[in-house]
C-alpha cells in the first residue's frame, strides 16, 4: 500500500464500506460488503456480532476463504458529478486470524467505527496484505 496515491489512501481511510470480492463453494464470484480498516501494512475487516443466518455456524465467507484465501478488496467513491469518481482496490490472500492476535488491526477497526468501541467483535478478523493495488479517478 506504500505506492498508492494520497488520494487513494485517502479514499480507504475515510470511506465506511469496502466490497470483498471471492469466490464460493462452487467457484462462483461473489461480493459482500464490509466494515474495514488499515493497519500499516494491511486491511482488516472482522466477523462482528451482527445477527448471522445461522448463529454459531462459521459464516460461508469464512469457510470459502479457507478453501481459496485468494480475495479482492474495493472501495469506490461514487457521485452523479462524474469528475470525482474514484476506487481502490487491493488484491491477495486473506489470513483469518484471532482478533487477540491482531492487536494493531482491532485498534484500528475500533478507531473507526463506534460499535466496535461498545463490543468489540469477537471475529475471526479477515487481513489482507495486498500483493498488488490498483486504482483510477476521473480527476488526473
């Protein structure tokens, strides 16, 4: 993330919405939205305490990133006024880990968005380190 323009930095810092692109059991692609935040040198979404389809049940992104970590990660900026629009989007594999061993992308995840200061999520948390970003604005 080292090479991304400050804008594009900018646009993952502020925006609350990210859009995880994997792909299912069947090899099927699939979007979902997510929360997220940057650590120094990744991005962090958790597996928070939202209601869930089936309650304990390890939820079916986590059980199709354990079979393909391979996953792409987008934030866009969109507006009628076509001259700002903008997206980022950072690729590679996504580690499912502990949130207790993750301490730096829990902060973070908790900067950002407030119901995760009231109860902290108790995950798993999804970290991508991105081995390639891209990124296009409307605006040179």
């Amino acid at each position: 993330m080292h090479g991304l323009p400050p804008w594009a930095r900018a646009l993952l810092q502020q925006a609350r919405v990210a859009h995880l692109g994997l792909t299912d059991d069947a090899g099927h692609p699939r979007v979902l939205p997510i929360t997220f935040a940057l650590t120094a040198t990744a991005i962090a979404s958790a597996v928070d305490d939202k209601p869930k389809r089936r309650p304990h049940a390890e939820l079916a992104r986590v059980r199709w990133l354990r079979a393909n970590p391979q996953a792409a990660i987008t934030v866009d900026h969109y507006d009628d006024d076509w001259t700002t629009l903008a997206w980022v989007q950072l690729l590679g594999e996504i580690m499912i880990a502990d949130p207790a061993d993750q301490p730096e992308a829990m902060q973070a995840l908790q900067t950002k968005y407030a119901p995760y200061r009231k109860q902290a999520p108790r995950g798993p948390l999804l970290i991508l380190r991105p081995e390639r970003t891209l990124h296009w604005r409307a605006q040179p």
